[in-house]
C-alpha cells in the first residue's frame, strides 16, 4: 500500500490499468461519435478542463440512451488514464467541486422539511432534502459500473484519493462518495469465497503473489509450496472483479499450534499428515485491494473458511492465527526514549544492567535490539525474552488508541473485533529482517474458540475488554 508523495513522477493506481483499458475502452467510446473527446494535455489547461466540464454535465444528461452514455463514460475515464498526475489532480478537483450537491437546493429543502406541518408533508420534505443531498457526481461514478473493469477502475481511483485527500482537503467529499458507492457494491452477501489452488487461473497466482505483503513469497516454488496438500488458501471475490482476490488468508494444517513461522514457510520441510491434522493455523491475511480499505469483510472470510474447513475435516478442533505484532517495536521504542518509570522491572533491571557493564537498562534494553545479531547471542536471547513476552502482552491488551477502547495493534483490533483471544505470545517465532524490526522477532496466537466466538465479541466491541488466555493474563500481573 503506497501514496502518491511526488505527484510529478509517483505512478497512480489507476495508470497500471492504462494498458489493458485503453483497448477495452477504445471502440465504446467511440460508439456514435457520443463519446468522441479531443486530446487533452497531461496537465490540463483551462480549456480542457472546459472540455471535460461539457462531457461529464453530457453523461449525466444521459442523451441518446445506454449506449451513449456507455461511451461518454469510457471517454471520460480513458482521458483520466491519460493524464500526468498534476492533471489527474485537476480533473478529480473539477468532478469534487463542480459535481456536488446544489447549497441553494439543498437549502431550500432543509427550510421545507422544517416548516413541515404534519407527517405526510415531512415524509415529502425528507424524501426532496434525501435528492438534494445526493451528488450529481454519484451518478456518474455509477456509470463505470457498465464498463469492462470499470469497477476496478474505481477501486483503484479511490486508492488514489485516499493518498491526496490529506494535502488536497477538497477532494474528501468525492473519496466519501465513492468509498460508500463500493460498500454498497462489495456488500458481503455479493462476495465469493474460493479456494485457490495450483489449478487456478495464472492471473489469480501471479496477483497472490503481488499482494501477498504479510510473508513475501519467494518465486513459484514457495507459492506452490503454500498450495500443498497441508495447506489451504482462500480468497473473497465479487462478479466484477474475477481475477482479483479482494482479501486472502493462507492457512497451514498441523498437529498442535505453530510457534514460529520459519517452520511454516520452510520448502523443504516434508508435507504434513492432513488426515492427523488438528489445528488449522491462519498465517497471513492480506487485504489485496487498497481501494476497498475501510469496507470490512475479513471478518466474514475467516468465519467461512472456519465453516468449510470444520466440514472437511473433522479432526480439526483448534482453529487459530500465527499473527504479526507490526506497532510492538515501534511503541517499545516511544517508551524507552521517554524513559518511562516502571517500563522494567527490578529483576528485568538488575539483568539488563549486569548484561551492559552498567549502562542504564532501559538504554541497554534499546541498545541490544538495535543489533539484530542479538538473537544469535544465547545470553542475551535467555534474559531478553521474558521481558520482550511480558511488554507484549501489556501492548496487545492494555495499550489503546486514543480517546477510545480499541487496542493499539491493528492486527490485535482486528482479530480481538472478530471474536479471538490473545492465547500465546512466540518468541523468535519470526526472524526476517521485517519480523525484527516490527516486533522483535515475537508473533503471537490468536484463539478462535467456536464457543467464546461471540461472546469474545460483543465484550471487545461493548467496553473493549480483550479476551486472553491464562498464561497471558499471568504476563501482567
């Protein structure tokens, strides 16, 4: 997931399409010349904003029927792909300012609806100020949904706004627009859950391997490695998009829960005993669609997947994640530059400072993780772990975010959202370079207990209270 930050040469979402919808587009939008659009320069001249004014007030017109407007939709969004980003920036402003609803109208309906004198008169007046609110521009949005991968279109064009809208305030009202037009369009009951194998189509393999960002996949090897008989991958897809996952999870299928992830990419290690399987351990989600950011079905994956998988196997009783902890080191390391009193312990103190010659422990403890050779020093691996456990389960349970009572971690909110416990924290469970930087090497488990479920649920969701296991709840005391 990226931003454009250097508007002048960063790449947009919506320009990888260029190459496949400039020919899909080509000839609707030619369809009885309804379409027809002179060149416009990459940076958009007054002029040419002009052009595009006429043409986007010609869609919404929608003379000449269906086809008409097809085409001026496929005009306007192949002179879209076409532009420079500082002119992506301009036609995007135009379609934010000029296409939103009418002030005076939507005045005028609000003193209406409160001037209304009895009920008939103010479902009237509620109904007039429900069109007034709406923006022109929704319409024209909507007409992308007839054009071949138009919906992808879009989903790539709000990743786009979703990096302008913090310098280019404007653009907000469009983003919010066509963020609820695509919850509406990806509704869970529209989605459809598959299976990817190593028979899948090419174009679905190649796309898990692009947005696979939680473990890189090393090649084809490793993807079919992670497609093997021990493994399970699914992945949500709505009609419109078929060859594009839209979130994906990976799950291993292993005698008793993992505690290291090495162990479940290693292509070497011989295939798993599926019929001796009991737990299915989920070891990467992804959400693969920038663009559907904020519009949550994760929760609806994991729930069937859990629903087809207790039906096929049978043996299968532990159902739970091997989980990332992105924010710990980042947090840990806010903590040690402010020099937090009671961060450490006495006994956590008096090791640190016996392993630094003297320095000040909570300096020492910052100064060791900053040298990921660390973990290849036994001494230091034996007294840094119990203290680098102990701070993760103060971060995953009682570290929140501001103002609120969701927890801290993302993936934590995530998975504590759904229903899960905080079962165990693994240490070294990831040694990559990323898994150090992130969390010092920790991953934690996530207990789906068929039971607890919803009850784990509503308790997070209510007042925040987070679900967790014996063994972390002794962590904090």
């Amino acid at each position: 997931m990226s931003e454009i930050k250097d508007m002048s040469r960063a790449p947009s979402a919506a320009a990888a399409l260029l190459g496949r919808l400039k020919g899909l587009w080509r000839e609707i939008a030619g369809a009885d010349g309804a379409g027809d659009l002179p060149v416009l320069a990459p940076h958009l001249g007054e002029a040419d904003l002009e052009v595009l004014r006429t043409q986007m007030r010609a869609c919404l017109a929608a003379k000449g029927g269906e086809v008409s407007a097809r085409a001026r939709a496929a005009a306007l969004g192949r002179a879209y792909l076409s532009l420079s980003a500082v002119g992506r920036l301009r036609f995007l402003t135009l379609l934010a300012t000029d296409f939103g609803p009418e002030p005076a109208v939507v005045d005028r309906a609000a003193q209406a609806l409160t001037e209304a004198k009895d009920g008939a008169a103010r479902a009237k007046a509620e109904q007039v100020l429900r069109t007034a609110l709406e923006p022109p521009r929704l319409k024209l949005l909507t007409q992308f949904n007839a054009l071949p991968e138009g919906v992808k279109f879009l989903v790539d064009l709000r990743a786009e706004l979703m990096g302008l809208v913090a310098a280019e305030p404007a653009l907000a009202p469009l983003e919010s627009d066509l963020k609820g037009l695509l919850a509406s369009w990806f509704d869970v009951g529209f989605l459809e859950l598959q299976r990817v194998t190593w028979r899948s189509p090419a174009a679905v393999l190649e796309k898990i391997m692009t947005y696979e960002a939680v473990h890189a996949i090393q090649g084809w090897s490793d993807l079919k490695n992670r497609l093997d008989s021990d493994r399970r991958l699914y992945a949500f897809f709505h009609p419109r998009m078929p060859d594009e996952p839209l979130i994906f999870v990976e799950v291993a299928l292993v005698k008793s829960m993992a505690d290291n992830v090495q162990d479940l990419l290693d292509t070497s290690a011989p295939l798993g005993d599926v019929d001796s399987a009991d737990t299915a351990i989920f070891y990467s989600i992804n959400n693969a669609q920038k663009g559907l950011a904020g519009i949550s079905f994760g929760n609806f994956l994991i729930k069937k997947v859990v629903d087809d998988l207790s039906h096929q196997f049978t043996r299968i009783k532990t159902y739970a994640t091997l989980s990332p902890i992105p924010g710990f080191r980042k947090w840990l390391d806010q903590r040690l530059t402010k020099g937090e009193a009671g961060l450490l312990n006495a006994t956590e103190h008096k090791a640190l400072t016996r392993l630094s010659n003297g320095l000040a422990a909570k300096g020492s403890l910052k100064t060791l993780l900053s040298d990921p050779d660390w973990l290849t020093d036994s001494r230091l691996v034996e007294a840094l772990e119990p203290i680098l456990i102990r701070l993760a389960a103060r971060y995953l349970t009682r570290e929140k975010r501001a103002g609120g009572s969701q927890v801290l971690d993302p993936v934590a909110h995530f998975h504590l959202s759904n229903g899960a416990r905080v079962e165990r924290i693994n240490p070294l469970a990831d040694r990559s370079a990323n898994g150090l930087a992130q969390s010092a090497g920790l991953m934690v488990n996530y207990l789906y207990d068929l039971a607890d479920i919803e009850a784990n649920h509503e308790a997070y969701s209510a007042s925040g209270r987070v679900a967790m296991s014996g063994r972390v709840k002794a962590l904090l005391k």
